[in-house]
C-alpha cells in the first residue's frame, strides 16, 4: 500500500476511535509526525474533504445515531461527543442537515451523512512539495478489442447494475492470463452520459463488437478497488495530476481506458491518451 494512502488510513481509523475526543489538527500532527501544513493537504488529497470538515461531519452523524437509536437528552449527546456547550452543538447540527437535533428525533428526516472515508488505494507522490498521481508512460500500438458497448447515465437507477451486468457477459470469454479492459468515452458536456465498451483482445465470437485502441502516448496510473466507487476521486486526482504536470490530454475519442488484472480484478491500471510523455 501507498506510503501516503496508509498514513491516512490510519488516521481514519484514530478518529473513528477517538470520536468523542475534541479532535484537532495540532493533535492529529503530533500524533503521526507531520507538519500541520503537510498533514492538512495531505488529508485533502487523499479522502477528497477537509479535515476540520470531516470530523465535524462523522460527529454529528454520529449524534444523529444516537437521537434515534438512545433516549439520552441533546445535551447528553452533545458532552457525550466533545461539544462542550449544547448550543454550538445544535448550531452545527442544524448547519450540516438544515434541521434540528430536537426536531430530527421527533420527525422523519432524511440526512446527507458524513460516512466512514473509504480511502481509495492509489499511488501518490510528493511532487517538489505538492501532492498527486505517480504514472508512468506507455506506448501503444493501434490494437482492436472485441466486447459489447453500452450507454450509460450515472444519474439512472440501474447505472451501476447494468455496467456490473455487462463487464460480466464479456468477462465470461476470458481465457487465462489474457487482460479484460474497459474503454470509457464521454459526451464532454459534464451530464454524466457516456459510453462504455467491455473487451479483450481476442475473442472468438463473432458477434462481438469492437473498438479500436488509437496509437500514441497513455499516462498509467495505478488504483486499486471497485472501479464504480473509484471513478469520482480519479476525476479529482487526474484534473490535479493535469495541472501539476503541465500535461495535455488527447483528445482521441477514447476518454480513458481500464486494463483490470486477470487474477484480480480490484487491480487496476487506468490509462488516458496525452499528446507527449514527459
């Protein structure tokens, strides 16, 4: 695991212990022996929230468990999780669900939680002082795959059932040792709608569709996990990875490509065409 992704894994996990504590800052800095200023961009680029905000976040949805499953008073709750003054508590509460704690344990009211940070695995590096993706180059051939290619909006209900029951059909034509990619082109128009091809190199049936890899230089970037729960944080990592590399994408027709490990299939290289490697 990362360096970096592991730091922050571990202070995931300290918070979560540590909830009820007035967790600060200055205190998580001590704690794993970096500097407030290094701690606090690190947090940032690895989870996607500040840390101030974050655990804000877990401890009123914490408190908001506790209205509902305990008969213990606000202000109980409010001690209970290091608020020390129950009325900044039910400013915050109010703040982050727009509703209060009173009125929230009396009426049914849907609330916008700050879950447990699942850290994305991935590889990051310290560039000159500032934090993103570690790639390397690789160059490519033009080279057909043969799949199926679907439509997909991520704002549709079955958005993730149907890419999970695509990937599957195509996956089932995978030999031993040969790679299983995705290839994902979007409209560019920010909607959320674009296409997905699943494929492999060779595939006998003729029934397959196929999709043509242009040549050029890729940028490859190692992640690990589910590639549906990835995609936001690689948006974020790759706009970063853009502007702190000076690097120019491509604009090929192919937005990004996915070449999933055999053997496993949370291991995942993500590729992206650029216009020169560095």
């Amino acid at each position: 695991m990362n360096l970096y992704v592991r730091i922050i894994n571990n202070v995931i996990e300290y918070i979560e212990q540590n909830i009820s504590e007035p967790i600060t800052l200055k205190d998580l800095s001590v704690e794993f022996c970096l500097s407030e200023f290094h701690f606090s961009r690190l947090f940032r680029v690895i989870v996607g929230i500040g840390l101030k905000q974050y655990i804000l976040g877990r401890k009123l949805t914490v408190a908001a468990e506790k209205l509902r499953s305990t008969d213990n008073t606000v202000y109980y709750i409010a001690n209970e999780l290091g608020f020390e003054y129950p009325e900044t508590f039910s400013r915050a509460f109010k703040k982050q669900f727009d509703i209060s704690p009173t009125l929230y344990r009396r009426k049914e009211h849907t609330l916008n939680t700050i879950p447990k940070a699942q850290v994305v695995e991935r590889d990051i590096m310290n560039l000159g002082g500032i934090l993103t993706l570690k790639e390397d180059y690789i160059y490519f051939d033009s080279f057909n795959l043969y799949g199926k290619r679907i439509k997909v909006d991520e704002k549709d209900n079955d958005f993730s059932s149907k890419l999970n029951c695509t990937g599957e059909r195509v996956l089932k034509d995978l030999k031993d040792n040969n790679d299983f990619y995705s290839v994902v082109s979007c409209n560019g128009d920010g909607s959320g709608r674009y296409n997905v091809f699943f494929g492999i190199e060779k595939n006998e049936n003729k029934k397959s569709e196929k999709v043509n890899i242009p040549t050029g230089w890729y940028a490859r970037f190692s992640y690990y996990g589910n590639m549906l729960d990835m995609r936001t944080t690689f948006s974020d990592d790759l706009y970063r990875w853009l502007v702190v590399k000076e690097i120019e994408p491509l604009q090929n027709g192919i937005g990004m490509i996915n070449i999933y490990n055999s053997a496993d299939l949370h291991d995942v290289k993500i590729l992206v065409p650029i216009k020169n490697a560095k």
